[in-house]
C-alpha cells in the first residue's frame, strides 16, 4: 500500500499535516468552539497547550503510519478551515473530519472527502471507505452521502461523544465500496 502524500489540494483546499506554528489559529477557529467538538470524542480544548498536545498526536500517528491526519486550509485566503484523518487497514480506510463553524454548509469538506476517497480506491487492496457520525449530526450524514456513501445502518451505542453524553450513543454508518 502506498502511504499517502502528506501534502494534497482540492480546488479550493490545500492540505497538510499540523504544524505547532498553527497550534493558536486552530485553538481558536476549531478546538475551543463548543459547536464543532459538540459531535467530536473529546471535550473542547482549554488552551493552546491542548492544542499543541494534539499536534504532537498528529506527528505521532504520522510517524507511525496509523492514521493520517490532514489540516485544511484555504489555498486563496490561507485560512485555516479543519482537519481530515484517515485510518488505514488491510482492505478499508476510515474517515473522520471537522470543520471550523464559519466554513460550514460550504462543500469544503465534501470536496476534500471527494479526494480522500480518490486516494482510498487508488490503492488496489482498499474496498471500502467509511465513516460514522451520530444519528443527531445531520450535517455530517450530509456530507457522506454527498460523496457517495450510503448509510449501512445504526451502530448502537457506539462511541461516547463527552460533549454530549458520558454514555455511548448511536451511530449511523457510511460507506462507499468497490
């Protein structure tokens, strides 16, 4: 399997890996907003030291080659706009993603998905891509089926969303397959 580049762009998207130079902006226009974190698996950070924390989770899972985490930006503004991460198996890829609230309802992250997927099925061994999102985050259902993805079905109480519930809640599954 051939990893992927750690830079890749979109028609309005360039991606690349978090850098601690970006530690603030993220902090402010993503981390720290308790509407985006509010469907994440973790609670909004507290500082950029949280921030920074993850960025150094994002150069480990790189290094390591376990998930490959992608921050986006604007090509033409050079704003910082979210992240996208994959999760690599033998024969299916995972996908999680964000974005930063005032690029919502934009496309931005259907079109960065769009390429992921691309990526996904250049790779011979990979069959499928998917992704989950609870059954309240519309927006997300959204955009997974703007890609093609087709709901599979409900993952009862899957994955503990802290913002929301300290319980596991039900999850919807998408996937696109070859």
């Amino acid at each position: 399997m051939q990893r992927p580049n750690r830079n890749w762009e979109t028609r309005r998207l360039s991606a690349r890996p978090p850098s601690d130079l970006d530690a603030r902006i993220i902090f402010e226009e993503y981390a720290s907003d308790p509407k985006v974190t509010e469907f994440m698996t973790w609670r909004p950070h507290k500082s950029v030291k949280d921030t920074l924390e993850y960025i150094r989770r994002c150069e480990r899972v790189w290094a390591e080659s376990t998930a490959f985490p992608w921050s986006l930006w604007l090509k033409e503004e050079g704003e910082f706009a979210g992240f996208i991460e994959i999760r690599v198996g033998a024969t299916a890829v995972d996908v999680g993603y964000a974005l930063a609230r005032q690029f919502w309802r934009q496309g931005l992250m259907t079109e960065a998905l769009s390429t992921v997927i691309e990526w996904s099925f250049s790779n011979p061994e990979i069959y499928r891509v998917w992704a989950t999102c609870d059954t309240e985050n519309l927006g997300s259902a959204r955009v997974l089926e703007k890609v093609g993805m087709e709901r599979e079905g409900v993952l009862r109480r899957w994955l503990v969303h802290p913002n929301l519930s300290d319980e596991p809640r039900d999850a919807y599954c998408y996937s696109i397959v070859r």
